[in-house]
C-alpha cells in the first residue's frame, strides 16, 4: 500500500511540473526581429540576444537577417500579412513609404529622449515618429594634401561654392581636376540642393536650385570637372582620386582603409575634412532604423528589444567593429569619437560631429528613386546642353507632379 502511495505521490509531483513546464512555455513570447545584410556580426548579435534573454525569460527572440537587396520586397510583403515580423530594420526611405501606407505603429517620441534629437527629428514623417534610429554613416571630404599645397590655394574650401570658386586655380597649378562630382548617381544631386534648402520637389526649379545647377554646368562647360562627371560613380571617383587625377572625394571613412591598401603613396599624403557644404551648413547622413508593423503581435516587446538593442554600450560596441557612427546621444559623446590619434579615427571623430547639424533634410517623396532618376537625367540634358536650365528644371517638376 505504501508503495502504491509513492508512486501516486511521484506521479502526481511529476504530472505538476509537466503542467507547470507547459504554463511557464505558453508564457513565453517569441519576438522576430529581422535586420539587414547584419550576418557577418552574427556573434554579436547573439550576444545581445542572449543578454536580453537572460534578463527577460519570458521572451525569445527569434533574428532573421535579410540580404539588403531583397529586404524591401520581403519587408511589403510581410506587414501586410496577419503575422509580420514584430522588429525590422529598414532604411528610412523606405520606413517613411510604409507610414504612408499606414502599415506602421507610431512611436511615443519620449522613448527616444536617449538619441540624438537632429536624427530622431529627420524620422518625423507628418509631425510622427514611426522609427527608432539604430546607426549612420556621413561622409567626410578626403583629400590630397600634396596636391592641394601645389595648387596656390590658401584656404581649404568649405562650401559647393569656395570649391567651384578654387577650381579654375587648382586645375592651372596642377593638372588635376578640382573633384569628380558624381551628380548623376543615386540620390547624390538631390542631397546636394536639400544643402541649398531644397526639400521638396516643388523647390525643384526655384531660385537656389538654378544656381546649383547653373554652377556644375558652367565647371562643366570650362572643363574644370572631368566629362565623366555625367556618368561615373563614386567607386569610380575613387579610382581617379587614388590616381591623382582630382584632389578632393566624398565618401565614408571606410574608404581610406581602400585608399590605404591600393595607393600607399597617396595614402601617405590623404588628409580628412568636414563634408562640403551649403550655404545652410547642414550635412547630408544616411541612417538605419527600426519599425515596428502595425499588426505585430509583440509591440512592446520589441520596442523593449529594440531600445536595448541601440542603447549607448550596444551601439558603442558595433561602431568599434565597423566604421558607422552612433545614434545614441550617449555613445556620440564617448571619448572613442574624439580619438584623432590616426587618419581613419579623425574621420570618425569629424563624421560623429557632423551629426549635430543635418536639418533640414529632404522630404522623402514614396517615389523617390523615381524622382532622383528624373532628376539626373535632367543634369545630363543640363550638362551636356541639350536643353536650358529653367525649361529643363520647368518641366522636371511638371512631370514629378504627374508621377506623384
């Protein structure tokens, strides 16, 4: 009989823990948190992961990392299901064309107060927040110091204008061209004329937009850019730079390790400045964030994620490994970006510091890439002549207003 009791005893106590087991599973939440093109930092994004859920242990949180080229396409596809990821990293393009479509959860700006408030203010979309910043990149001007000593220039230019203004000069002195403006990539032109107030496509033919595209077309015209301005890219522009076929280049910090490794000799004579500027003195960046769907099952779940993710030490950490800059108000301020011990340390202590100031910034139209096509077709007609700036810039935002 004893015996009989004992194993009921035991079973009993057995059938309790399965049951409390099964509760204790059923509480638990699954978080799915897709980033982009993030697979070659997988041991530090499963150490946070691992981090937060040991502090969380009733949340697992579930990382998918989507190659960059397909996550616009997987992205549209999923929030309009029943059971999108409850995280996504996206850019803020392609954010803003979500929240027009009302596909987003909104963002209480007061969970925010930790990130730089300039970037969290190019967020806004209509006066909302539908996004978390998580890192940014803004270029830095590279130049060839040597050259430019030969070039009788006195004082480095600063602004589009000081350049245009400097390159007849450059040229003489040096047989090189000032720069290799590439004008006809991407969205390059329009974040030029956003650095002259242009934020929205109606401004596309106003006054300030004539002269920027008035200034390229006479460089152009004068031969003080290269004909190749119409068609090369950035990587492009950084062969002829890593050549010593032009002085100054725009780019990341990324670029000097490039630099570096292909043209040691003219590595040794590359210095770093702030990006060219406008006459509003902002600069241009490019940032990653995060957004939640708005028919997530996990909301605040991953907005806590989310804000662990990108809080200062996280944040610090990845920008040690890779060469993007801080969102965290925190992180900017630490001491690792106002190390100038070495080139590519100075151009992320400049790169950080550019960002506190960057508004205005353009207003993202949801056909954006459409626009900036349109746009620099426009520079080439312009450039190469075939028709004036005014009816070409006329016409520009007739067409615009028609596709938008």
């Amino acid at each position: 009989m004893k015996k009989i009791l004992t194993l009921l005893f035991v079973t009993a106590a057995l059938i309790g823990m399965t049951a409390c087991t099964i509760r204790q599973e059923t509480n638990q939440k699954e978080v799915t948190v897709w980033t982009l093109q993030m697979g070659d930092f997988a041991d530090y994004m499963y150490k946070i992961i691992r981090s937060y859920e040991k502090t969380h242990p009733n949340v697992i949180i579930k990382w998918v990392d989507v190659p960059f080229s397909e996550g616009e396409k997987r992205t549209l596809a999923a929030v309009m299901t029943d059971n999108p990821p409850d995280l996504i990293n996206l850019n803020p393009d392609f954010s803003a064309l979500l929240a027009q479509k009302g596909t987003l959860e909104e963002i209480d700006p007061n969970v925010v107060t930790d990130f730089n408030p300039e970037v969290v203010k190019t967020l806004m979309y209509n006066g909302k927040l539908y996004s978390i910043p998580w890192y940014a990149t803004s270029a830095v001007t590279i130049y060839n110091k040597d050259l430019f000593s030969k070039s009788g220039v006195i004082r480095l230019p600063k602004t589009y204008k000081e350049l245009a203004s400097v390159s007849e000069k450059i040229k003489l002195n040096t047989g090189v061209y000032a720069y290799l403006p590439t004008i006809t990539e991407n969205d390059t032109m329009m974040k030029i004329l956003n650095k002259y107030g242009v934020t929205e496509i109606d401004e596309l033919n106003s006054e300030p937009s004539k002269k920027v595209f008035e200034m390229f077309k006479n460089l152009y015209i004068k031969e003080l850019i290269p004909p190749e301005t119409v068609t090369m890219s950035h990587r492009e522009a950084l062969e002829q730079y890593m050549a010593g076929k032009i002085i100054f280049y725009q780019g990341g910090s990324n670029f000097l390790n490039m630099i570096k490794e292909n043209a040691p000799s003219i590595y040794e004579q590359t210095d770093v400045m702030e990006q060219i500027k406008g006459p509003l003195g902002q600069n241009d960046i490019s940032v990653m964030n995060f957004v939640i769907p708005k028919r997530a099952a996990m909301k605040k779940e991953a907005l806590d994620f989310c804000l662990y993710l990108t809080n200062e030490q996280n944040q610090l950490e990845l920008a040690k490994m890779t060469n993007i800059i801080a969102t965290n108000s925190s992180a900017l301020n630490n001491k690792f970006y106002s190390d100038n011990s070495d080139l590519i340390s100075k151009a992320r202590s400049i790169s950080a510091h550019q960002m506190n100031k960057i508004y205005p910034q353009l207003k993202q139209q949801r056909n954006q890439k459409e626009i900036n096509s349109q746009v620099n077709t426009a520079v080439q007609n312009i450039l190469l002549d075939k028709n004036s700036i005014e009816n070409s810039l006329d016409n520009l935002v007739k067409n615009l207003k028609i596709i938008d």
